[in-house]
C-alpha cells in the first residue's frame, strides 16, 4: 500500500511540557484521515509539523516520501494547506488572490474557484479583509481546490463557521474526496460533521494518543451501556473494561470496548446490583466524548 | 520568469511607497523653497561661505527621511505577514523559503531605492542650481550615509518582524539603533568621504539577515 503521508514516533515537548509521545500513523494514498481531539490537545502541532513549521523534539513526518522539515517545491506544489481560521493574504480582493496562486500551480482550475466565489455574491474587487468569517473559508476552500492538489491538509476548517457554511464544505470536500487518488488530512474539534467524511481516526487527549483505527471499527467496537445501580452507588474505576465511566446519581454510563455480556460479567464479578442494563447507540461524536469525557 | 512573489509584495507595499515618495518630493521642495528665499534675502557669497567653511546643510531637514522611509515599507510590507502568522502561507507555497523571503526584501529595497534615488536626484537639481559643482558632489556624499542608513533601517525592521520571539527582537532592536548610529558622525560634510564603499558592504550584509529569522520561524521557534 502506498502512504501519502508517514508519522513514526513523534514526540514533541513545548519546554519542559509534553504535548505527546510516539505518535505513530499512517495515512494510505486516496484515504481520509481525522486527527481529533479537543483544543490544545496537539492537532496544530501535528499540522506544524507536517507542514515543516515546527521541528519535533523526536520522530520524523514524511510527505510523498519527503521529510516534512525540508519539503521541496514540487511536493508542495502537491499540498493544499488551510490554515485554522481559513487565514489568506487578506489585503487582496479575489480578483487578485487568484491571479497570485494562480501562476504556482500548473494544474489551476480556476472554474472551481469562481464557481464558489458566485455563491459568496461579492464584486470581484471585494478585499477579503473586508468579509464575513464564513465568506472567507470559501474563499480558503475555493484557492485549495484549485490548486488540484494530491493531498490537502485542513487545519480545523470548521471554526467559526456557521452551519450552512459548514455544510457547503464538507459538500466540496466530499466532492474533491471522490476524484480518483485524493488524500484529505483533517482536523477539527466538531466530529459530528467528520462522520460522513473521515475513514480513519486518531484521537488524541492531554495525556497522548487514545486511539487510531478505522472509524468504522471505532463505531462498531466502541460501546456505551447505560444502567441503574442499587444501593450503593459503586467505585468504579477505568481499566481493560471500563473505558470511560459517568455516573449521575444512580444512572451510570459506561464506555467500553467489552461486549455488553462481558461488561455485565463484569459488573457481577464485583458484585454490583444493577437494573434496565442497555446499550445505546452511539454517532461518532457521542463515541469522541464517551472516549475522552465532557471536561 | 516575473516572480509572482512581487506582485504580491507591490500590491501591499504600492500606497506606502507612493506616499512616501511624495512626502521625499514635499521635502525637496522646502528644501528649495527655502534655499531660494535664504539666497534671496542673504548676500549669495555670504551663503556660499556659510556652506562651505561653516558646514551649514540647507539639507539636513532629510536626515532622517530615508531610514523613516525605510522602516515605514518594511513595517507594511512584513506585519501583514507576521499578523495570524501568514508568513505559513508564504512558506507554503512551492518555492524555496530562503528565495521567497530574498524576493521579498528584493523589491521592498527595490521601492527603497527609487524613494532614495528621486529624494537624491532632485536634490541635486536643487542644488545645482545654486552652486557649482564641487557643492552638488559634497551634498551627494554628506546624505550617501543617510540613503544606506534607510536600506539598514529596511533590512533591520524587516529582521526584526520576522523574528518570532518578543525577548529577541527587542535585542535586535538595541542592537541595530546603536549601529544605526555609525550613520549619523555628520559633524562635518563629506565625513563619510572615504569610509562609504565600508558602509556599503555592511549595508549589502544586512540584505541577507532575514534569512536567520525566517529560518527561525520555519523551525517553529515561538
């Protein structure tokens, strides 16, 4: 299998504070991968650094087989990079932001680009500096897609965005997904847009990775069961089985990777009465907070 | 092939370098204005003595034009790019980091330049008019420290904004005024006589000093 891009034991420190240790994934030619995690958990860094931005403390990212600390001009002729907060050369108007990326990409489709700019319905000669957060990422997403690039690396491109906006990205990106060997690298902290989108998943926490695997098994193993205790509400602490736990009351919801016999063995073996034992269903968000909790 | 780079960088920098332009066009002509009404109501050869044994500069009003020109272009030249960190945009796009950020400060000097050239040329002009030659030459020489102290003042901000950290700029900033200063020994005309051609090289050094910064920012040193 051919991987676009190659993370092997990423470490990195900020002083003497660790964001995470051995990062490892890889990403395969014509997939889509989401980093997720909550804010200030490491997902920019990785994107720094992927993009040569930011030297690790140890490990190497390779990009089209480039170590992304000396990415040369060809391989990033390859790479769309939207910056969080959708940030472009804000002093042009849209007229002139194309005509400057333009010239560096020799498979420019400028007809993507204009066909976006239309439904912003500004004049051509509008400033960016002078539009709407959510006119600005279209105007973002418009210049990555035309640039046709092999793999695009979107750094949490749901921010600030409102919901309409939000859609009609994710409408363009599943659309540039589509097209034959596309590799997209997303980050975001709103999973309940990636469901649809994103087919391989790391999550990372404060404390490191807490998972990578494909969404799809993620969804599938990952379960959240929810019961009444009597009487004493129990101790109940993480380990192999109990991933994630949160009681209210006497109402518990349990997180774990277990199937739901194993969990209720589980709970009998430490001896805990229980009633309504059941599991609910989970969207890939719900799955995202079970994993790293509320706080 | 014509870098797209320079478009870029000229659709920032044109109001400024417009504007400033101007204001060096203002300044030569108060400097004209008032040599003409000086050699109307003073005796002319009494003037001409005051000039040359008395090192009187009717031009001094543009010391400081050119390194006010030049930290004015670099400031609206660079800030754009420090602000939200757009500089990941210019680094991003497929051209070596090191031949962008040359282009960069190629055509902001470039603008500098032509700023100085007109500020000078005109000057000369003036001077001409009024003087014989020997003064005209002696003029070009005294504000020669002045036109390179505006290129230094250039390269120097441009460095400095740049710079990722707030502790190191304001090192740098210290360090650049005082040597800033070497530019400013005008206790005489034509002090810098024979030691300009050193002042030009160490001038033409600082063009390349962003290079360490840029380098710094790309290594993500915050």
């Amino acid at each position: 299998m051919e991987y676009v891009v190659e993370c092997n034991h990423l470490t990195h420190y900020y002083g003497k504070k660790l964001v995470y240790k051995d990062l490892n994934f890889k990403i395969p030619k014509g997939s889509i991968f989401g980093l997720l995690g909550k804010n200030g958990t490491g997902k920019t860094t990785t994107i720094n650094i992927l993009n040569g931005f930011l030297t690790p403390t140890s490990g190497e990212c390779l990009i089209f087989g480039e170590n992304s600390q000396n990415l040369s001009p060809e391989t990033k002729r390859r790479i769309g990079f939207l910056m969080e907060g959708h940030i472009q050369y804000s002093f042009m108007n849209i007229q002139q932001i194309e005509k400057f990326y333009s010239a560096f990409f020799p498979r420019w489709n400028k007809d993507i680009y204009w066909e976006l700019m239309k439904k912003l319905e500004v004049s051509s000669t509008q400033k960016i500096s002078r539009m709407s957060c959510g006119q600005r990422s279209q105007v973002a997403l418009g210049l990555i897609l035309a640039q046709d690039p092999d793999l695009l690396i979107l750094d949490d491109y749901s921010m600030g965005l409102d919901p309409g906006y939000r859609r009609l990205f994710l409408d363009y990106l599943t659309e540039y997904a589509k097209a034959e060997e596309k590799t997209i690298f997303v980050t975001s902290h709103i999973i309940q847009d990636l469901e649809k989108l994103i087919d391989y998943c790391v999550i990372l926490d404060y404390s490191g990775i807490l998972l990578s695997m494909p969404v799809e098994e993620f969804q599938r193993k990952f379960k959240h069961f929810r019961f009444q205790v009597e009487g004493n509400v129990p101790d109940l602490k993480k380990d192999e089985v109990v991933t994630n736990i949160e009681i209210i009351k006497n109402h518990v919801s349990l997180y774990s990777f277990k199937s739901a016999e194993e969990v209720e063995n589980y709970l009998k073996s430490l001896g805990i009465h229980y009633s309504d034992f059941h599991q609910v269903p989970m969207t890939l968000e719900d799955a995202f907070i079970g994993l790293t909790g509320k706080y | 092939m014509f870098s797209p780079i320079y478009y870029k960088e000229w659709l920032k920098l044109r109001w400024a370098f417009l504007i400033v332009l101007g204001f060096a066009l203002l300044m030569d002509l108060n400097i004209y204005l008032n040599l003409s009404h000086d050699i109307i109501f003073i005796e002319p050869k009494s003037y001409l003595y005051n000039v040359i044994f008395r090192g009187i500069k009717f031009y001094s009003g543009i010391q400081y034009l050119p390194l006010l020109s030049g930290i004015v272009l670099a400031i609206v030249q660079f800030y754009p790019e420090m602000h939200s960190d757009r500089l990941k945009l210019t680094f991003h796009l497929p051209v070596n980091e090191n031949r962008v950020l040359l282009q960069m400060v190629s055509l902001g000097a470039f603008l500098q330049f032509i700023i100085s050239l007109v500020l000078v040329l005109v000057l000369m002009l003036i001077t001409g008019k009024f003087f014989p030659g020997e003064v005209v030459s002696s003029v070009v020489l005294t504000v020669l420290p002045w036109v390179l102290a505006g290129f230094v003042g250039y390269f120097a901000t441009a460095m400095i904004l740049i710079e990722p950290i707030w502790k190191v700029r304001i090192i740098l900033m210290l360090i650049f005024y005082g040597f800033i200063g070497f530019f400013y020994f005008d206790f005489f005309y034509n002090t810098y006589a024979r030691s300009w051609p050193y002042f030009l090289l160490l001038t033409l050094a600082h063009s390349v000093f962003i290079l360490y910064s840029g380098y710094r920012f790309r290594r993500g040193v915050r």
